[in-house]
C-alpha cells in the first residue's frame, strides 16, 4: 500500500511540474525588427521583450529577430497575416504602398512637437482606434507605439523660421516630406543617405531632413553643416508594435493588458533613453564653439504644421482610410490648439 501512494505521489508531483511548466510558457511569439542588430533601437526593443517575460510571470515569451531576418522590412505585415510571423516592431510607413492612410498617421510631417503629443493622440485622440481600423481587415492588432522621437534637422545656413525655408536646397526622401519642404518653398532633392555627407560638404544642398541629432553628430554632419535645428520641426516617426489578431485575440484579457502597458512604458524608455543621448551630444556640439542649435519658436512650428496640413490634405483624397486619418487627426489638432 505504501509503494502504491508513494508511486501515486510521484506521478501527481511529476504531472503538476509538467502543467506548471506548460502554463509558464504558454505563449511563444517571434516578431521581426524593421531595425538591424547592433542598432541602439533594436537593442531597446530587446529590452522591451524581456520585460514582457518579466512581467508575464514567463507567460509571454518574444524571440525578436532583426531587419531582413524572415522577409523585407515591407513585407512583415503579409509575413504576420500568414502566420509566418507572429508580429513586428516598424515604421508604419513602410505600408503607406497598400493605403496612403498608414503613410499619414505613420508620420505627418509637422505635426508633433514631442514624442508626449504623439502618445496622447494615440492614447486618448482617437490614434489607437485609427490604427485598428487600418491594421485588422489586413490580419493584425495594434498593441501600442513608439517613437525614437524628433529628427533634428541638419543646415549648412541659419535657419529661424519658415521664411528660412524658401529656396533652400535640401535633401528630403520622396513622398510626403518632399511635399510639404516643396510647399514651404524649399527645393528639395532626393539622395540616399550615404550621400548626405557629401553633398553637403560639396555644396550641392544646404540642408538635409536626416535623422536624430546623436547620430547627426556622431557622423559628422554638423562639421559641414554647422546650423541644425533641435529639437526638429518636422519628422517624427510612429513605429508600430502589431501582432497576429487571432493570436491576439487568444490572449487571456489579463496578458493583453499586460502587453499594452508595457509597451506604454517602454515608449518612454526608449524616449527617454535616445534623448539622453541626444542631449549629451548637443552638450558636445555647443561646447566645441562651431555649432550653432536653433529650436524654433511655438509659432513657427504652427506655421509650418499649417503648410503641412495642405499636403496632408492631398494625401486624404487618395483613399476613404487617408482621409478618416485625416479628419480624425486634424480635429485633434485643432481642438487641442496644435494647428492655426
């Protein structure tokens, strides 16, 4: 008999231990980068994952693989419908091709100030809302965004203003940056980035929308453009954090919840982090005697948000979702005294 019970005890020890195991892990995902390794971004969103482990007690486990791992950084979203992948961490700009709509709420140039404007739309201004209706028909939920925050601007000349702007000769990639550089009277060119350094020094451009201040300095830029604008006016970036909607929607409500909240204070992390180091170089540049940081005025923000709204405009008659974005995101605007 007591054989028996031990050989009973055994067994109901070693099937609890297996349970215990399964429920530790009882989700696994894998989700792709539109950001290489080695980068400082993917390596926050590394950082993101383990907190999502930590904080679902191991429920949740994330492999994040880098740009290009699976597929092309624009096809992560046919990937995650698929089920080829579970979901991405990316600009949701790249999808701008499928619907001009993820182009505009992606990044409308102009209309933030800071990464706070930005997650106040999406949290409480109709964003998160936007997102979903352009993401589900296509197979995914929008669990949160982040931003690596404003990109300064890089300029060979003073620049003050708006009327700054006129004539300038500048580089700006194709789309709608291009648009409304052109619209504020600049002349702006298309070049890839591994060019900008060059045709500034060369005098071909003034000027360049590029990337953030840290990295604008660390490459140099300000030794032959020595004039940038910080914080920038004009681009910021929404980087999505999406997955699978069925696999979404078989997530207990508890892990859902879980995962949108840590996605809130990851935002602000990796904010706060990619700040710090801009500040630290625009400490740096100031220090060294030769550059001179120009952050425009409230007003001059608001003249350049109201060019852009001519642009965006043009944007929204491209599809019915362009232009939901577009009132959504103007009314927001308007109502909380960020757009003349």
């Amino acid at each position: 008999m007591l054989k028996t019970l031990t050989k009973t005890a055994l067994a109901a020890v070693a099937a609890t231990a297996l349970v215990a195991s399964a429920a530790a892990q009882e989700f696994s995902f894998r989700f792709q980068s539109s950001d290489p390794a080695g980068n400082p971004n993917f390596e926050l969103q590394q950082g993101w994952t383990e907190a999502v482990k930590e904080k679902t007690g191991g429920r949740v486990q994330i492999e994040l693989l880098p740009v290009e791992s699976i597929v092309a950084h624009t096809e992560t979203q046919d990937a995650i419908a698929a089920g080829i992948l579970d979901g991405h961490i990316t600009d949701t700009s790249y999808f701008a091709g499928k619907d001009p709509a993820f182009g505009l709420i992606a990044n409308p140039v102009g209309a933030w100030s800071s990464p706070d404007e930005m997650f106040a739309f999406m949290a409480t201004g109709g964003g998160k809302e936007l997102m979903n209706e352009l993401l589900e028909p296509y197979g995914l939920h929008f669990i949160g965004a982040t931003t690596p925050g404003l990109e300064a601007f890089v300029s060979k000349v003073p620049l003050n203003g708006v009327d700054d702007l006129k004539g300038l000769k500048m580089r700006a990639p194709e789309g709608l940056v291009q648009q409304v550089f052109a619209a504020a009277g600049a002349a702006p060119v298309n070049l890839p980035g591994s060019e900008v350094f060059t045709a500034l020094d060369k005098g071909v451009i003034d000027a360049a929308d590029y990337t953030v201040f840290s990295t604008n300095h660390a490459q140099g830029m300000h030794d032959v453009a020595p004039n940038p604008v910080y914080p920038g006016f004009h681009s910021m970036p929404l980087v999505e954090i999406s997955m699978n909607k069925s696999k979404w929607d078989a997530l207990p409500a508890d892990l859902q919840t879980i995962l949108e909240q840590s996605v809130v204070e990851f935002a602000a992390s990796q904010v706060a982090a990619l700040a710090a180091r801009d500040l630290k170089a625009v400490e740096e540049a100031k220090a060294g005697g030769k550059v001179t940081v120009t952050d425009w005025p409230a007003d001059e923000r608001a003249k350049f948000r109201t060019i852009a709204t001519g642009e965006w405009s043009k944007v929204a008659e491209r599809s019915a979702n362009a232009q939901r974005v577009y009132d959504v995101l103007t009314s927001y605007l308007k109502e909380n005294g960020l757009m003349q």
